[in-house]
C-alpha cells in the first residue's frame, strides 16, 4: 500500500478528486496549506501598498492506494493538476505499512475503501 500526497492549486481540488474517483479511488483527506516552490511567492497591491505574499494558498490531498493502483492514480493526479505553470504542485508516494480501519477492525488492503 501507498499513501500519496498531492500539493496543488486550489483550483486543482475539484478536476484532481473527479480524475481520482473515475479510476475507483475515492477515500481521501483534504488540507488547506500554504507554501511556494521555486516561484518563492510573488508581490502584489495591497492598498496602494507592495506587499510580498511568500506563501501562497495550496491544497494537500492524501490517499492510500493499493500498489497495482499507484501508476493510474498518479497520472490521474497530474492530469487533473497540470497547467503547466510554475506552482502547479508537487506528488510524492510513502510506503504504508497497516491499514486498520477503527469502525470494523479490518485491517491491510480491505480497509482502505
């Protein structure tokens, strides 16, 4: 098992969680963060005033994937996220070593969906 997270775009949230529930995936956690990448923020106006914005509002999406589902879910994610502009996010995959899911017990594969 895999448990993926995606850094994206806010506006990515919705084309990235279709993308996912179309290839089966569909359990998920959602954050609002905030970070930059190599764009280290930009400046905008604020009342007349320049002001530098070194955070910018990203979305963290985290789910766990068996691993026969890990290539499908992954290029749904960079589908769905791509605009190909800086800050479009970044994916990365963490091994998953137990599952339990607290409601029934289940554990391993079984208690992700």
């Amino acid at each position: 098992m895999k448990l993926i997270t995606a850094v994206v775009q806010p506006g990515a949230l919705e084309p990235v969680k279709t993308a996912l529930a179309e290839i089966g995936v569909t359990g998920m956690t959602i954050l609002d963060a905030k970070g930059h990448g190599s764009q280290i923020g930009k400046v905008e106006v604020y009342r007349s005033q320049r002001v530098k914005v070194d955070l910018l509002p990203k979305v963290q999406i985290e789910t766990i994937v068996a691993d026969e589902e890990l290539e499908a879910a992954l290029d749904a994610i960079q589908e769905a996220a791509r605009t190909g502009a800086i800050g479009d996010g970044k994916i990365w995959v963490t091994d998953v070593l137990q599952v339990i899911r607290v409601r029934t017990g289940e554990t391993g594969p079984t208690a992700i969906r």
